[in-house]
C-alpha cells in the first residue's frame, strides 16, 4: 500500500496553506476520497472555518459532524479528525474537505486572532448589539443564549454525561468536545463574575477526565491539540490569581492530575505551580 504520510511529507515541504493548490490534494488524497470532499464542499457541508498562524480549523458535516484541525508545521503536514483512519492511510474525506474550501473560498475562513482583537475595541453595549444580531440570524446561538446559569454542581453532571457518553461510544469525539467546551464557557463566565475557585474546579475537573479517557483509550489526543493545552493554562492562571485560594484543596488537585499516566500529561508540567505555593515535590 502507498504510504500516504511519506507522500504528503514529499508535497508540503516549505509549504504555506496560501500556496496549496487542488493539484497537491489531488495527489496527497485518493481519487475516491477527493470526489467525496468535491461534494462535501459543493453541498456547503464545510461550516465555521477559522484560520489561525498555523492550522485551518472547521466543522464538516457527513452523517455527523466532525471537527477537523490541519497544520503545516516543521515542514510537515498534520491533522486531527474524530473519524476513524488508520496510519499511513490518504488523508480522510474531512481533511480534504477542509482544505479544498480553503483553497476555494480562504476569504470565507475568519482569522481568529484578527477577530479577537477586533471584539476588544468594541464596547459593552456594541458587544450585547452583536450578539442579539447573531442571535437572530442563527437558532444556535438562540438555544445557548436561553441557557438559565447553571450552578457548579450542574455543570460537573454535564461533564459526567459527556465522559459517559464517549466512554459508552454513544456520542462522537466531536460532539463531546463541543460540550466541553460549552462547559468552558459556562466556567470562564463564573471567573468573570468572581468565582474563580469554582472556575477552576470545573477545569480541573475537565481536564482530570479528559486524561482519564486518554489513559482509558490509550492515546494521548483525543481531542483537537489545542484543548487540553488551553485547560491546562487557565487553570493554572485562575490558581495565580485566586487571593481566597484554598492550597489544601489544590495540592489534592494537583497530586491527582500528577498520578495520571506520562502519556496522557504529554507537556503539562506543574512544577511551577507547585513552586509558587511552596508545595512538596
């Protein structure tokens, strides 16, 4: 069998996503599997396409949808896709996807860095404006903003049933880390009105059963790359900046995510926290 990656190494080499063209997919893709994405495409199946420095990100809908993150880093084409696909395998259907509407359409991917910025210069009000706008015109963004604040308890159940889900393969990997992210928010809203202490017990909890699924499953991504290094990051940050923070709860914390596999830590290093309360180890 052609070894696919060996291939794609050969094609992205010294490669921007400016420069892909539909002749590298073609070659780096099957022709079977480049008519599906066509289609896919064709039939508007590839949605929220985002562009950062380095990676496209978006959501493609065949049967279910699948969150698709591609990176071209040290020379080296790479992608994560909650669909099944085996080493060395063509690229799947859902990555070629992603990229044949980029290269169709790149002024349709929102540069997430640009939004962000962007947000940060408008007002309060201007911001509440927005939102009822995108409210109106889409009925997602209507059901979430119907959401009634959920307490800590009720979030951590949410979690629960995500992980059941994905433990009992009743949902995809892609509609899991869309509720986890959804629990995400609801923390990031609790550290907003200041209660950073139950903020950072829904990440920790969040990211305690994100390594306990990958430890489960025996791989160390099972999520797109970025999540588990976001988690990571706020929860130590909402550590540093809690002045109410209650170390002996945290060191419990802390000696938890520690005795997790050095596979599903992957880079997590908490040495610095630990310096910065004075805890053993």
């Amino acid at each position: 069998m052609l070894n696919f990656n060996k291939k794609i190494k050969e094609l992205c080499t010294d490669m921007r996503f400016e420069e892909l063209d539909a002749q590298t997919l073609d070659q780096i893709g099957t022709p079977e599997d480049n008519d599906k994405a066509r289609l896919l495409v064709e039939n508007h199946q590839v949605k929220h396409g985002y562009r950062l420095p380095d990676r496209l990100r978006g959501l493609v809908l065949d049967e279910q949808p699948f969150r698709v993150e591609v990176r071209i880093k040290d020379d080296q084409l790479t992608y994560v896709c909650a669909c099944p696909q085996e080493e060395g395998e063509a690229l799947c259907t859902h990555v070629l996807a992603l990229l044949r509407a980029w290269n169709q359409e790149p002024g349709k991917f929102l540069n997430q860095m640009e939004l962000k910025e962007r947000l940060k210069k408008y007002s309060k009000r201007e911001l509440v404006d927005i939102i009822l706008d995108v409210a109106d015109r889409v009925d997602a963004a209507r059901g979430i903003l119907k959401e009634e604040d959920q307490g800590l308890d009720d979030i951590l159940e949410s979690i629960d049933r995500v992980m059941e889900e994905v433990a009992d393969e009743a949902a995809s990997l892609a509609e899991a880390e869309v509720k986890l992210r959804r629990a995400q928010a609801r923390a990031d809203r609790l550290a907003q009105s200041g209660r950073l202490a139950e903020a950072r017990s829904i990440y920790f909890y969040l990211l305690d059963n994100i390594l306990s699924l990958e430890e489960k499953f025996k791989k160390e991504q099972l999520f797109s790359p970025d999540l588990k290094k976001e988690l990571f990051e706020e929860y130590c940050q909402f550590i540093h900046e809690d002045r109410h923070l209650e170390k002996e709860l945290v060191q419990q914390e802390i000696e938890q995510l520690e005795s997790r596999t050095p596979l599903s830590l992957g880079e997590m290093d908490l040495s610095e926290v630990k310096r910065e309360l004075a805890l053993p180890g």
